[in-house]
C-alpha cells in the first residue's frame, strides 16, 4: 500500500507521526472517506465540501485548494492497485507541546491519506439483510464534524459485533415532552419506510451529513419517490416496513432484524429493491460522464 503523508507518497510501514501531534493526544482532526470505481474518486466535490464542513467545525484551516486535493487524490489512485478503492483522508492539527488550548502561532496540520480495496455487500447479504441493534446516541452535540475522535461511535458500533449484527440505530431522548428520535447509525444513515413513504431524519447537527444520503434523496426525488425528510420518532423505527443503511462504503442494505425481531417481513422489501437498482444505475451514470 502507498500512502501520502505531508507532501511525500510512501509505503504505509514507512510512514511515522510524532508522538506530540495532536490527532494522537487529543483527537484534534477531521477525516474523509471516498469511494473510488474504475478508479474515480465518486463525487468528489461533494466530499470535499463535507470536509471543509468539518475542518471549519474545529477552526483549521484547510491545507489545500480544492485543485490540490484532486491531484493529490489522483495521484494516490493511480499509486495503488484495483479499479475500485475507498480513501481515507486524516487531517490533525498538527504536532505542538501538549497544550488543550490551539497552537499560537498556528503549526502545519498533519495530513495523510491511504487507499484501501472497495468492500463491496456480497449478493447473499443483499439478499437476505442484514441485523441492527438500538441503543442511546451518548455523543456529543457536533455530529456533523466528521470527527477522527470516534470513540463513542466505536463502542457504540462494537454492541452491534458483539450481538452479531452490522449496525447499531442511536436514539436521543426528546425535549419539551418530545418523544424519543432516531439520529443515525453508529457509522451509517438510516432511512425509515412506511405506507411506500421514505422517511429520512434531517441533516443537522446530530447526524453526519452522509453523501450517499443526499444520493437516496435526489434519487427519490428524480423518480417520483414519495419522501420526507424530518425526526423521526423511536415507536416509528421499531414500526417500519422497511429500515434502509447507507453509507460511502456500504451503499444501500437493508435492515431485516432490529433488536431481535422483523423489521416488515424480516426479508429486504420492494423500497430497497428499487433504490438500490437505482443507485447502482446512478452509480454507473455518474462515473461513465466523469471527466
């Protein structure tokens, strides 16, 4: 595997960090991560927008031009093998004497990125869906910032491998009598159907905005689904006909079992049936007009 760490490409058992750099002591960066077919990089602009959201959310200011990154993402797809690949972007403040306060004056941010295969669901698992578990969305209120500290994600995630499942679905106690929500996953977007409605919770700052989430939703709009994107409600998720999860590396399963039981009639339904063709047919759309 090659790696890109501060300016130079580099095989991965090569590359070294201080031990001062802030993204070790404290989590104090931001990531990425961006599929890549045939390889191109899938909505690139959108994913560098995302992270400019993120790298604005813990005032850093972002260590290249849109142009820049491109390059230097082609170049890293080009530096390693297969058509499809996912990339991961690392971003830190940089390396400083242990301090919680910034670095005044500011350092140079730590910047790295690796490549890896592209996961893609096998056809059995399309089949047959995968399972879920529910529990408290415990994180803290910046959801948005595609945080590296991901600690709770990662504990949160773990409940879901240690009950044999693919995702955990985080609530949040409601405010002001409000009953209880469904943010997202633990590292995914969750999407409720009912009556031949897709139900989508709002990107605020409880939920990572997912870019193959606006895919669903843009889909859905350009083929007539009916949508709506707005909280929803925890007796609602455990209601579904349908629970759909997204994500870059994941694209579009869906859920059969939740805490155990069915979700509609334990098996993938016709809502996921149609969207993931249309993603697939999205997909290729997309990447045969990439320039």
């Amino acid at each position: 595997m090659t790696i890109y760490l501060n300016g130079e490409y580099m095989p991965i058992e090569e590359a070294k960090i201080p031990v001062l750099d802030r993204g070790f002591i404290f989590g104090d960066g931001v990531y990425e991560v961006i599929p890549v077919y045939s390889r191109k990089a899938f909505r690139l602009a959108e994913h560098l927008r995302r992270l400019q959201h993120s790298l604005d959310g813990i005032k850093l200011a972002n260590p290249h031009s849109d142009g820049e990154w491109t390059k230097l993402i082609n170049e890293l797809i080009a530096r390693n093998p297969g058509e499809d690949q996912y990339l991961y972007l690392h971003i830190t403040r940089g390396v400083a004497k242990r301090d919680h306060a910034f670095p005044n004056p500011p350092v140079k941010p730590t910047v790295f990125m690796m490549s890896n295969p592209l996961p893609t669901p096998p056809a059995a698992l399309l089949q047959s869906g995968v399972g879920a578990v529910t529990a408290q969305d415990n994180r803290w209120l910046r959801c948005d910032i595609k945080a590296i500290a991901l600690l709770p994600n990662v504990l949160l995630r773990q409940m879901a491998v240690d009950a044999g499942c693919a995702e955990t679905i985080l609530i949040r106690p409601g405010s002001n009598n409000e009953p209880s929500f469904m943010t997202e996953g633990a590292a995914s977007n969750i999407f409720v159907v009912k009556n031949g409605k897709l139900l989508a919770p709002p990107k605020d700052n409880l939920m990572l905005p997912g870019i193959t989430y606006d895919v669903i939703l843009e889909i859905a709009a350009a083929n007539g689904i009916p949508h709506e994107v707005r909280r929803i409600a925890v007796a609602e998720v455990f209601a579904a006909d349908e629970l759909l999860l997204t994500s870059s590396t994941k694209e579009v399963l869906a859920i059969t079992h939740l805490d155990g039981k069915p979700v509609g009639t334990g098996k993938p339904g016709a809502m996921f049936a149609r969207l993931y063709k249309l993603y697939q047919d999205y997909k290729r759309d997309v990447m045969r007009k990439h320039v």
